[in-house]
C-alpha cells in the first residue's frame, strides 16, 4: 500500500561519521535535538485518526499512523521507542513484524535512534535469538539500537544482548503500580530488590563504557518514583536511563530530574500516549497534534533541566 503524502518534510541530516558505541551515538543524537526525549509508538487500532487509511487493514493502517508520527516528531526528538506487541499480535503473512522492520528503518533513515520496547527475557540460546531478532547482522535494515530487556533472570538473560554497537536498557524500577509488589520489597541484607538488580547491572555495565562515560547497558527507571530514581542514579553513575511514566502515567518534568547528573546527561525521559494521541479523532491534520505535544513534551524538559 502507498504511503500518504506527509506534509511534514524529513530533517536535514549531517553526513558527518556517527559514534559506533550505543550511549554515545544516543548522547549525540540528543545534543542534536537538544531533547533528551524519546516517544514511545504503541498504536492501538480503534485510536487511530479517522483519516488514516480507513479502508486499509488493520496492520496498513498502523503502518500508515506510524509512519506519520516519525514524520511529525522527528524534528523534535532523538530517538523513538516502538512496542514490539503493538506489531506482533498481527501476524497473517508475517506482515506485523515486516511493519515493524519498515517502521524501524523509516525512523532510522529519519535519523533518530530506536529503542526496541520488548521486555524480552531469557537465558541462553533462547536469549541469542531475541538479540538476533532485535539486532540482526550489522548494517542490516530494520534493525533496532537498543532493545528493553527484563533483568530479573540474572546475568544470564542479560549479557546476550550486549552486542558489539548496540545496547539494553534493562528493567530495573518501573513505572507500573503492580512494580511495587517484588521492586519495593526489603532485602535482609539492606536495600530493595531493585536495589540489588541495580547493583548487578552497573557491574555488568562496567565492560561496555563508551568515550563519554555511560554504558551499553542502561536501566530503565520509571519518572513516577523520584525518591527511588535519585538513590539509583547514585547507586548506578554509568547507566543511561530510560524513564518511562512522563505524561499520561503521572510524571511530570520535575519528577524526572533525579534521573539526571548535575550536568544535565544521563537520561532520556519517555512519553507514548500524550504524544501519539495528542488530536481529535476526526482531524484530517492530525499530525499537527502530535507534533504540538513532542514540541511541549521537549520544552517542558529543557525548561526543567535548566533548574539542575
């Protein structure tokens, strides 16, 4: 199916050589923008604008929205943070994930990094096929930067995917109320659950430092705890962090800053539905929304971090 004729024209992008370490190609693409933002593409079908491609099938459609959100923040923000379910659940002729790879590539030659958002999880053998599945062979389209992995399998779920230029952002606190239940809990030995999985990611972290100081592998670490994320960002100095819970879950600019060293690098802050949902159902131009909310979204960060 054709693409819709976007209005919104693709940034000039530099020719100039790119870093091959993941933190600090992201790190570039952030001083870019000067955004340390990330939007997050979940498209759910009944939420999409009327306009988009209504009589087209439910992944063309998708399909179609996706690519006029790249279109509409790329200007805006480094990098986007596609949900690998959003894609896997259409799976007739294996065209969910083949819309996925198409979406990554846009974004990729929109010049923004990717965050795979799989929360994959697993050891072994069963680890080095998701990794192959998220990061293919080196130069090869549709394939993402980074991927979310669950780290709550141990090392053994997370070492497999770090893979020579690109990187992981493994969970560590989230965002979600239900987190509580097992992150929150007090160890023993002193400190939290989340704590301990923190003390294990900067140690894994340790071998994959890039020039700038940060590691291939991040943490995520949600906006909407900012007493924990402030005692995690000291507990994990090299860790780039992923916060999601900006926006629609509750966390607003100045819950984020914890996540930031006193020089402003550190983290980049994650938004998804205020972003991408940002128009009336019946506008015809409703790229204009999403581009008004990325705008707003990065305005109110740089306005916070100005604070630190």
């Amino acid at each position: 199916m054709p693409l819709p004729q976007f209005k919104y024209p693709a940034p000039a992008m530099s020719s100039a050589p790119q870093p091959t370490h993941p933190a600090d190609r992201l790190l570039h693409a952030i001083d870019t923008r000067r955004a340390p933002v990330c939007v997050g593409l979940d498209p759910v079908l009944d939420r999409l604008p009327n306009a988009v491609a209504p009589d087209a099938e439910p992944i063309e459609r998708i399909r179609a929205f996706c690519f006029g959100v790249l279109r509409a923040v790329a200007e805006h923000v480094p990098c986007v943070k596609p949900q690998a379910a959003c894609f896997e659940r259409y799976r007739q002729n294996g065209r969910g994930v083949e819309v996925l790879n198409e979406i990554i590539a846009e974004a990729k030659r929109l010049g923004m990094e990717v965050i795979l958002d799989a929360k994959r999880g697993d050891i072994g053998v069963t680890a080095e096929h998701y990794a192959a599945m998220a990061f293919g062979e080196a130069g090869e389209r549709g394939t993402a930067d980074w991927i979310t992995i669950n780290s709550y399998l141990g090392a053994d779920g997370i070492t497999p995917f770090l893979k020579p230029g690109r990187g992981a952002f493994a969970l560590v606190r989230t965002s979600n109320p239900g987190g509580d239940a097992l992150q929150a809990q007090a160890l023993a030995s002193g400190g939290t659950v989340a704590d301990a999985v923190a003390a294990m990611v900067r140690e894994l972290g340790e071998s994959s430092i890039g020039d700038r100081g940060y590691s291939a592998l991040g943490a995520v670490v949600g906006a909407t705890r900012p007493e924990d994320a402030a005692r995690l960002r000291e507990a994990m100095p090299r860790q780039l962090f992923l916060v999601p819970g900006y926006g629609a879950q509750g966390g607003g600019a100045k819950d984020v800053l914890p996540c930031f060293h006193e020089d402003g690098t550190g983290a980049v802050i994650t938004a998804s539905r205020s972003v991408i949902y940002a128009f009336d159902p019946n506008d015809e131009e409703w790229m204009k929304g999403i581009e008004g909310a990325a705008r707003k979204m990065v305005e109110e960060i740089r306005a916070a971090l100005k604070t630190l």
